[in-house]
C-alpha cells in the first residue's frame, strides 16, 4: 500500500499521543520516520515504530521524559536525553549544538541515555538549513566484526556530514557493507546474500543469510571502514557518558533495560573561516568539476553524496510512500490496543 507523507505523519502522531507522548515530542519523532521513508531509508522509517510503541509500554522508552544539559561550556553540552524518543532527543541536541555554532564558531554536543534516533542525516540537515556544516555519529548495537576477527564488537555506527551548498551535499552512511535488514529480508526470501556482507560464526565468508545473521556483518572497505567504525564506537560512545561494544544494547528494541547507546552532534559555521559565499562558491566549482568529468564505462552520470536519496524524496513525494503491508497490519493491531482506528 502506499500513503502520503502527511498521512504517514499523522498516522505516527495519533498513535505515539496515544501512546502517551507528547505532542511536541510526537511530532518530532513522527516527521523524522517520515522522512527516512521519503528518503529511501525505510529500515529507518515507520517500520520501527511498532519497536517504539511496545517500548513505551514496556517503560524502556520514556514518555515526557526530563531531558537535561548535565554538562556545559561555551562551545559544547553534554545532554541527559533521560531515555526518551530518540528522534526528539536529537533533535534538541542538534538544536543546542546550533545555537552554540552562531555565537562560537562551532557546537558539539554529546548525548547519553537516549534512543534509536532514525536517519543521521536529518540532524545534520538542521544544521545545513541554518547555513551550517553538520557532523552526526551514532552508536549500535555489536553488529560488525573487526577487521581480522570473527565477533561481533562494533556497531554498525552512522556518520552523517551535511554542507549548506548548491546543490546541497549529504553523506549518510553505516560502516557496515550491508544493513542487516538486508538479510533478515534475504532469509525470509530463501535468497542468497553477496560474498563480503558478513561472515559465519568461524569468520567464514557467507552468502547463507541465516549463518550471516549468526555470525556478523562485515566493515566496508575492508581495515579503513573497520577504522572509522572503532573511532565512531569511542566518539559517540565512552566520549559521551555511553557504552560501547558488546555493552551498547537496545537501539533495535530495549527489552530488558534502557539503551545504553550515544550520539553525537556538532554543527560548525564556515563564517568562522571564510565567507560563506566563497565557501558556496568554491565548492560549487569543485561539485561541477566532479559531475562534469569522464564518466566510467556503464556510467550515465556521476552523483555526488544524497543525491540519490533527494530523488527518492521527490519521486515519493510525488507518488507515495510504500508501506509494507506486514508492517501496516501490525501498526493497525498496536492502534486497535491503544483505541486508536487505521483505515486500511
């Protein structure tokens, strides 16, 4: 089936209200799940709302919750996000790290005690919106092995950096090959995974996605994403008042406690270095240079970081937003458990 991205906002607000968020903090949560779905992202999107919703009921999600800057210098927090909504709990720590960008040069601001926030790359939009540069890292549960090893110790830990250029340029991306909702959908299908996308429990390189899935999900680019998930793991993890490692739980679903998992966000002004128009200017150029070169054979055009995903917001924009029905079913039993009706 397929909605509207308002629908599909609206549908997330009524349920979380009746959840018992508040509207401020449903909202929030229900336009960034959106805006994954929007943008592609649709492990990232309305299909861990059932996720949020039982772990509101279960208590190892907080309603309401007192969210506090437990630390505080000019140019940097570190916020208590008191095991609330993610999504909400990033979003006004990116708003901090902003306020800080505009008067300092630069904000960066930690966060504990928190959850699943969604997309990277939505905070690090607030701060391109507000002509800013945005860095944003985020913890997982161990989901990757190290290069060299067979356990699972890293998470698969998103970095998102955002430019306010024209066009604009977004990376958002996880450190491991493949997500692992790829192979949860692969062994639901009977289908076979890629060679590199993990290993069994030997270290073995699999295409079964069930010996994937109990084994581990493999770095990207072999030692170098392996480097960069460790020294993510240590940023937005011990940096922060969290965990990291096999100590970091509950960013799919906090079970038996709260997640222990962390984010961090900075935003930087570039008129702390140049003005901004020739900051704009010279990285147009750059960007005309890059999608104006010789394009490799099978190649029609050469894109540069959130560009596919733009498109995929404006295509769906345009013609909807799809919606699995094993997902929408499911949403439409939480509604009924919480009095809330879903038109099919």
């Amino acid at each position: 089936m397929k909605i509207t991205y308002e629908e599909e906002k609206r549908v997330i607000t009524r349920l979380l209200l009746a959840a018992g968020a508040g509207e401020e903090e449903a909202r929030a949560t229900a336009e960034v799940l959106a805006e994954g779905d929007l943008r592609g992202f649709s492990s990232h999107g309305i299909l861990r709302l059932p996720y949020i919703l039982r772990a509101i009921r279960r208590g190892t999600i907080i309603c309401n919750a007192k969210i506090r800057v437990a630390r505080e210098t000019p140019a940097a927090a570190l916020v208590d996000g008191g095991h609330g909504l993610g999504h909400y709990v990033a979003k006004r720590g990116m708003e901090i790290a902003i306020r800080k960008a505009k008067t300092q040069g630069i904000g960066c601001v930690g966060i504990f005690n928190t959850n699943h926030f969604g997309i990277a790359g939505y905070y690090a939009e607030m701060a391109m919106k507000e002509g800013m540069v945005g860095i944003v890292a985020t913890t997982t549960d161990a989901l990757v092995h190290p290069w060299g090893g067979v356990e699972p110790l890293l998470g698969t830990n998103a970095l998102a950096i955002g430019f306010p250029t024209d066009p604009p340029v977004l990376l958002d991306m996880a450190m491991s090959v493949a997500a692992r909702g790829k192979l949860v959908d692969a062994a639901k299908k009977g289908e076979r995974i890629p060679e590199g996308w993990a290993i069994d429990r030997e270290g073995r390189p699999t295409t079964d996605p069930a010996e994937g899935l109990k084994g581990a999900l493999s770095p990207f680019g072999g030692p170098k994403g392996y480097a960069l998930a460790f020294a993510l793991e240590l940023l937005a993890g011990p940096m922060v008042g969290a965990a990291a490692g096999r100590d970091v739980v509950g960013t799919l679903e906090p079970k038996e406690g709260f997640s222990t998992k962390g984010d961090l966000m900075i935003a930087i002004d570039p008129a702390a270095f140049t003005s901004i128009e020739e900051f704009r200017s010279r990285a147009r150029k750059f960007i005309d240079d890059v999608k104006g070169s010789k394009k490799a054979p099978g190649f029609s055009e050469i894109m540069i970081p959130g560009e596919p995903e733009l498109r995929a917001r404006e295509r769906n924009l345009r013609e909807g937003i799809k919606i699995a029905e094993g997902v929408w079913s499911e949403l439409v039993q939480l509604g009924k458990e919480l009095g809330i009706s879903l038109q099919s």
